[in-house]
C-alpha cells in the first residue's frame, strides 16, 4: 500500500493561508482542531476515489462486505497501489469517528518527546497499550520537520489505526498478535502551504527494543510499502525518519506508565442524527502539566548556566534528555513496564545552594 508521501489537498489559496485555530487552549477550540485534521485527511483522497469510481475501496479497507462487481479496473499496478493507499487513508478517518477520542498535546512537551533519547531498552510491545482505541494525536504548535526538499513542513497531527495482518484498516483494538502493526495517518503543512499526508507503519512486536529501532523498523515498512522511486532518495528516507521518531516517541509516552493524560468535559452539542460528525469529540489533555513543568525546569537550568558564566565558573552539569526506563516489577520481577522520565539536570550539585529544586515534577 504506497505512502501518498506529500501527496498536497486541494484545499484553495484562501483554506491553505487560513491560520489554524491554535490561539486559544480550550476544549471548543480542540473539538475544532480535530474535526479539521480528520476533515483534511480525508477531504482530498475521498474526492479522487470517487472521481476514478473506486470508493468502494473504502469498506474493503475496512474489512466490510462491498460489491465489487461494479468498481472499474485500476490504470497500472502504480495507480492501484496509489488508490489502496487513498483508501486507507479515508478509512482511517472512518475508524476514528466511531469512537472520535483524541489527544490535545501540550506543545513542551511535545518537543520534549522529539528530542528524547533513543537508544534506551524497552519492551516493544509497550505500544499494544493504548489507553484509547485509534487515537488522534493534535499538535496545538506544529512540529517543523524539513521535508525532502529541505523546506520546512509542519505537523498538525496524526491519527493511529490498526492494521490487519495483510492489508487494510482496523482498530488498534484487533491487531492480530502474529503481526502487530498499526497504520499511522499524519497530517502535514508544506512551506506552499496547502495540506498534505503521509502515511507511516510502526510495529510493536514483542521482544527488547529501543526508540532507534522502532523507528528504522518503522522506515522499513513504509518503504517496503511505497515499493516506488519515492523512497529511493536519501532526502525521503531522512524525511519519513523524522516523521516515524516524532509520532512514535508521542505513543511511546501515551503508552507508559501514568502519563499526564486528563480527560476533559465534553463542549458542544452533536450534530443531527446521521450526521457524519454526530458523536462528540472526546478530548484528553496530554502533557498540560507536565509540559510547563519542563519548560520552567529548561529556563531554570539557563539561568543557572548563565550566572556561572557571568562569574568566570565553568558549567559542568548537563541535561539528560528525556527518555523511556523499563521496569521490572510483580513476582520474582518478571513483569515489565516502561515509564518516561522527564529531563533530568545531572551533576546538578556542581551548581551549588544555586540549583536547589532544579526537578520536572512527576504527576
């Protein structure tokens, strides 16, 4: 199934030059955000499904009973492949809105997970955890990650859904054990400025792993699913990199031990009955807490180097990134569990009476 990687929405000069609602941090403005990532993922590739008459690929992606009798033959194995992956995606939007949960990330914390370490061991199958099934990841300030032009790209958002052991789209709920895959949807803001999407694979196969891996396993399998010249280039490979670290890292803090994850009362009233967007949005605030906590501690730690400086010292203390630490824990220690540590100050009494409570709290 081929990643429609850039693949740009055609959403008007006026949609694409509209500043997204991340002004104010509240629910109504969250309940927005997240009907407008799932709308934009979706828009694009619904409208050049139905123009070459293959909707119908949609509820196959979904594991429904289609007639298929009807669907015309594709143009070339590249444009069936192209059209699978136009499916998934619609089909993604499709899975999430049974449910519609989606996270609202604090944007500290946010980059605090972009930049955690990667080579810490963990167990793998830590991803099965979702607290909530096919969530949708919304990211109030966009992550900037230069795309294989090198020109910058934003990140808004991502949505996690299943995928069957051989194609398709379910929920994370029914990954099939022998082949634990999810089938990750991300949205994306080119320097143009017009929308796009990718679409990314990570596994969570059990067994000790770390960040790197996921992540290189993660450019595998989105490669072996381009299966096109797209991937060849090393600018593409280093892109889709960025792009697997960025969303795994925030699953990864999703599915550790007692994550700062507050769930919020519901805005708004439903739309009509047999609207497509009838069912509320359920938002979880993620890293709200936390995230301001790293951002003081960061500013905290630059006042401190700052003011050894200024009295000719040298600064020996440094910050260990944020990073995953696996616990082993019940009878005879065979259970494991993974728990994000936040920044950490190390050597912090270098610092003198100076550096007292220079810590992230935990909640």
């Amino acid at each position: 199934m081929p990643p429609p990687l850039g693949h740009q929405t055609a959403l008007g000069t006026a949609e694409a030059e509209r500043p997204p609602p991340y002004a104010r941090a509240d629910l109504r403005s969250a309940s927005s955000l997240a009907d407008r990532i799932t709308t934009s993922l979706e828009s694009d590739h619904r409208n050049e499904l139905r123009a070459a008459g293959l909707l119908g690929l949609v509820p196959l992606s979904l594991g429904e009973d289609a007639d298929t009798s009807q669907l015309p033959p594709p143009r070339g194995e590249l444009h069936a492949k192209v059209m699978l992956g136009r499916a998934d995606m619609v089909a993604a939007v499709r899975q999430w809105r049974r449910l519609k949960v989606a996270y609202d990330v604090d944007s500290d914390l946010s980059e605090s997970l972009a930049d955690m370490e990667v080579d810490t061991n963990f167990p793998g199958e830590v991803l099965r955890q979702l607290p909530h099934p096919d969530p949708l990841f919304m990211l109030r300030k966009p992550v900037v990650i230069p795309d294989a032009d090198g020109a910058p790209s934003e990140v808004l958002g991502f949505l996690v859904v299943g995928r069957p052991a051989l194609n398709g789209v379910c929920s994370t709920t029914d990954i099939a054990d022998e082949l634990p895959l999810y089938m990750i949807s991300v949205l994306v803001r080119p320097a143009h400025g017009q929308l796009g999407s990718a679409l990314l694979f990570a596994s969570a196969a059990a067994g000790t792993t770390t960040v790197k891996e996921m992540v290189d396993a993660s450019v595998h399998l989105t490669e072996q699913a381009a299966e096109g010249p797209r991937m060849a280039r090393s600018a593409t490979h280093d892109y889709v990199r960025r792009l697997s670290a960025l969303v795994i890292s925030h699953m990864l803090y999703l599915c550790s031990d007692r994550p700062d994850v507050r769930p919020t009362t519901a805005v708004g009233a439903p739309r009509a009955h047999g609207s497509r967007n009838g069912r509320r949005t359920r938002i979880y605030q993620m890293g709200w807490r936390l995230g301001p906590a790293i951002s003081a501690f960061h500013r905290k730690v630059e006042r401190l180097r700052e003011s050894t400086v200024s009295l000719g010292g040298t600064v020996v203390p440094h910050i260990r990134r944020g990073h995953l630490h696996m616990y082993l824990h019940g009878p005879k220690k065979a259970w494991k569990k993974t728990r994000w540590v936040a920044p950490t100050l190390v050597n912090a009494a270098l610092f003198g009476d100076e550096a007292h409570g220079v810590v992230v709290p935990v909640f």
